[in-house]
C-alpha cells in the first residue's frame, strides 16, 4: 500500500504464549477500485478483503465507494459494507475500536451504523465522533450522521464494540448506510482501522483469567489507581497502540498511580513468580 493512516503502531506487544497481542487490520484502498486485502500489524488471525453487498461499484480511487443504497430511514438488510475477522484455531479475539473515514456525495446516505455478526447484526455497535467533528453527529442509538451537505471525507468515526470479547470464531463487521436523498447517491469509506487483542490458546479464557485474577484487584479503574494483588517486577503499561505507556516494579496490595493516562483500554504485563502476567484494563 502506498499510503498509511493508522491509529496503531507497527510495534507488536508478545506478551506470553498463553496471554495478548495486539493487533490492527488497516484498509487506505490505495488500490480502489482494486481490491485492498488490508495491512495487518500481529499475528494469529486473518482478515478478508473489504467487499459490498446489494450496491453498485463506482470508479473512485482512494476510497471504497458504492452507490444503490436505500433511502428509507433505517438500514436494508441486504445492503452493506463487509469485512471479517478470524482468529487462528486456539486463540481468540477481542476487536476494542474500529475507526474510519466516512464520505458522501450531494445526495447520498446521511445515516450509518456498524453492526457484527455476533448476535446477527441486530444492535448497533457504539459509536462516538473522536476528535470532535461539526459535521458529525452521533443520534439515536448509536447512528452516525452528516449534519449538513457536504460531499468532502470526514474523519473521526470511532466504533468501540466492548462486546467481541474473547471470540474463538469469525467475526463479520457490517457498515450499514442509509437515508440517501437518492439512490444514486455515493457513500464511501476510507482509511479504516481495526484494532484489538489476540489472545494464544495455549491456556483457555478460563484458566488465563485463574492465572491472573491476584494480578490486578480492579480491572475497571475508577480512581487514578490500579490496585495489585501480588509482588510484580518489570511492570509495563501498554496502551492498544502497543506503547508504553508506564513502568514500574510493585508490591502485593500496593496502588499504582495512573492519572495521567487518558481514559481508555490498556494492557498491564509484568512478572509473577517467575511467570509472565497479563491483564486488560479499561480506565474510566
């Protein structure tokens, strides 16, 4: 790919055979409209190329963009954007943001969900404008919206599926469009991140989490203090970039101060009696 945006560094976290990597699928459709199969920082799962459903191609370069949509106010089953994620057999996967670029043309769709296979893509996936856009919205239940009439590419849509967690199977992700003044009408997409954990399937969820659970006392970090639960050495705080962000060396019951760390999901690795720990935490 000639070009790269990516919210993700190309550093890879290997934390321990039976613990998290992180990973990112990254689709800049430098080739459209030739097919973009993603560039994938990781290991230890596969991703499909971007494909359409029930839309009619056009000739833009740059961007995956389709025309044919609905113009009823609420998505058509049968038309959408498609891309599916597939751990390797063992291993699981958690999907912890999905982030793009969304574009219309004077009359295209308006409104725009993500949705995942994991309960038939009934529920939009949560969804939120970082950083602030004027020309975005977030209404309803989790739809993205242009605010007014404008055809140019927008950044800042950000989906974050707290729940594909710990998935052992495919996880398709649809882009549903719609609310189109016509049919006719562009949508497209661009620069299209998927990011999350890799978890090895040496060790199930179930016994990984018994390994860790006097790790960290509290994985949802409300007070600026993660609190441990054992004598910890080489202490590293990763965020989903696959930076550090904190080092350290801890005692058992002891509070690490993280109130300089922003909101969000980080990886804690360290080592407990001479084995390797690690642990998601989501900082709020």
């Amino acid at each position: 790919m000639k070009k790269i945006f990516t919210l993700l560094a190309t550093s890879l976290l290997v934390i321990s055979a039976s613990a998290q990597t992180v990973f990112s699928a990254t689709y800049d459709f430098a080739e459209a409209p030739g097919t973009d199969n993603g560039d994938i920082t990781g290991s230890g799962f596969t991703v499909t190329p971007f494909s359409a459903t029930g839309l009619t191609s056009t000739t833009t370069t740059n961007r995956f963009a389709w025309s044919g949509t609905t113009t009823a106010s609420a998505p058509d089953a049968g038309k959408y954007f498609q891309i599916t994620v597939t751990p390797s057999a063992g291993n699981t996967v958690s999907i912890s943001s999905i982030t793009f670029r969304s574009q219309r043309s004077g009359t295209g769709p308006r409104k725009y969900v993500v949705r995942a296979s994991t309960d038939s893509y009934t529920a939009n996936l949560p969804a939120s404008i970082s950083p602030a856009n004027a020309e975005l919205i977030v209404q309803g239940t989790n739809e993205f919206y242009f605010v007014n009439d404008i055809s140019t590419g927008q950044n800042g849509n950000v989906v974050t599926p707290s729940s594909l967690n710990n998935i052992s199977s495919a996880v398709t992700l649809r882009f549903y469009f719609y609310n189109a003044e016509a049919e006719s009408g562009t949508f497209s997409v661009d620069d299209v991140v998927i990011s999350g954990t890799i978890t090895s399937g040496s060790l199930a969820v179930e016994d990984l989490n018994k390994k860790n659970k006097n790790f960290i006392k509290n994985t949802l970090v409300k007070n600026d203090e993660i609190t441990f639960g054992a004598d910890v050495k080489d202490l590293r705080i990763y965020s989903l970039t696959g930076q550090v962000v904190k080092s350290a060396s801890v005692k058992d019951g002891t509070n690490l101060d993280v109130a300089e760390l922003a909101k969000g999901n980080y990886i804690v690795t360290g080592t407990v009696n001479n084995q390797p720990v690690s642990q998601k935490i989501l900082k709020d």
